[in-house]
C-alpha cells in the first residue's frame, strides 16, 4: 500500500467488516441491557448499521469495485471489550458500562469516516464523499443519542422508564 | 460489577492499561513516519501519555487504591490496527493512514475519557472529575494537532516539509 487511494480502498474494507461485525454483535447487547430505552436504542442502531452497510456497498461500487471486507483489529477488539462487559457486568453497571463501550464504537466510527469522507473528496470521488458523508452525519446523531441516553441512566434518581 | 462505582474503577483500570500500553506503542510509530512534522507530533504526543499515566496514578490515589491496570481489548486492537500499517504501508499512504490510526485512538480516548470524568462527576468524586477532565481536554487538543496534519499530510502538493 503506496498511495492514498491504496490506503482509502483498504480503510473501506476494514470498516465494512468493521460494520457487518457490529451487525451480529448488536442484537446480543440489546438482549442484554434491563432498559427499555437503551434496548430499543440499541435496536435502531441496527437497523441504521444494516443501512450504513448498504451504503457502503454503494461506493464500493461508485469506484467500480466489488463489495469487500478485510479484518478490522480496532472493531474486533471494540466488541471484544463489550462481550467482555455483557459477561462481567449486570444490572446498573452492565447499563452504564454499555453504553460507554457503544460510545467508544461510535467515537471510533466517525473518525474512520471523517477519515474516508476526506480521502475521498482529495481523491476526486465525488459519489462516494457524498455517501461517506451520509454515514458520518448518522454516526455522530446516534453518538448524541447515547450521550442522552448515558446522561439519563447514570443517574438512577432520574426518570428512567425501567 | 453491579454498581457504578465498580464499573468507574473497572474503565480506570482499562485505560491506565491503554496509555501504557500507548506509551510502549508510540517510539515505534514516530520512527516508522516520513514527515517530520508527523514525527515531532507522535514524540510530543508520547510526553503527553506519559503525563497522563502520572495524572490517572493521582485519580487512583484521590480513590484511596494504587493504581493497577487491566488488559483493554479495545486499545489493544486499535494498536494491533497501527502495526499492521507500518507493516503493510510505506510513503504517502504510511503517513495518512497512520495519522487516519491516531485519530481513530484519540477518539476512542476521548470516547472513555469523557463517560470516566460524567461517572466521577455522579459518584461525588471531584478531585478524579477534576483530574479526568484535564487529560480530556488534552485528548481533545492532540486530535485537534492530529486533524491539522491529516489536512496537510493527505495533500501531497501542499507545504509538507518533508
């Protein structure tokens, strides 16, 4: 790897395995966690992830390639701390814990988009800035929503649902 | 881990691991790097987390515990991620793709930093919430330095020294 379109296209594949292992790693957590907020939060990032993956498919072939995935160390470890949280934690603390290891991922995500968005734009690849820049804007509104979410259910006084 | 105070020492421990773990990571990463600007940065950066180190060695202190690590699965991959770039990267895409690396670290610290300073807040520690907001703020301003070199770094036509 030489060049910076070398480096964007192998980025691009380490966050498309990134996002289909968060995929499967999604509806554990949700199963996992006693709020009904967070589970339900949890929920709809999955069905954002399952959009961020179609997208991504999307400039893959905006740059006239298959669709590709190449291990992503930083995610595998990502979720590897949060499995670790569903079997160490329980109750308040599995809640809380949760939620900050879901705002390490997103925090993760949008800088390796806000990377990708900006290779592309130097790169010329107009279509897929375009679309990275999709993803960006989603991860950062669903990192807003767990620091919501975090704030609410730090605070056991406060009004949580359950 | 049930409460929060225990998930509170429980992330402490993590990234006390992390930045030392850093600290081993970055000397390797400053000599890979072509630009000197990059390079004088990741030395920079590599004081900072070593000033971190100290600062969490005062936050587990104000605790009235020693400070004592636990492996972070996520920091480990996010710098197994590192390596396989100098391994697999050389010149220009070396340079950005490392730069892409430290800010997706960064991140991630700022990510636990900031859910570490809010837990010590509600637990009525003040001096830790003090202590972690300072490194906080420091994570913020390294990816901030990192964000200005990613710009002149990802543009080979523009005033790189080297």
């Amino acid at each position: 790897m030489k060049t910076l379109n070398e480096a964007f296209e192998h980025t691009l594949q380490d966050i498309y395995w990134a996002e289909n292992a968060l995929s499967k790693a999604l509806p554990k957590v949700s199963k996992a966690v006693g709020n009904a907020d967070l589970k339900a939060a949890f929920d709809d990032h999955l069905k954002e992830t399952k959009g961020h993956i179609k997208t991504l498919e999307k400039v893959f072939k905006s740059l006239g390639k298959s669709a590709s995935g190449e291990k992503c160390d930083a995610m595998d470890g990502l979720l590897k701390e949060a499995d670790g949280l569903l079997e160490e934690a329980e109750g308040h603390a599995l809640d809380v814990s949760v939620i900050g290891a879901a705002q390490a991922i997103e925090h993760y995500e949008i800088a390796r988009y806000g990377t990708l968005r900006e290779w592309a734009k130097e790169l010329g690849h107009d279509e897929a800035h375009a679309l990275l820049g999709t993803i960006l804007d989603e991860e950062k509104a669903a990192n807003a929503k767990l620091t919501a979410l975090a704030v609410e259910a730090v605070n056991p006084k406060g009004k949580r649902k359950s």
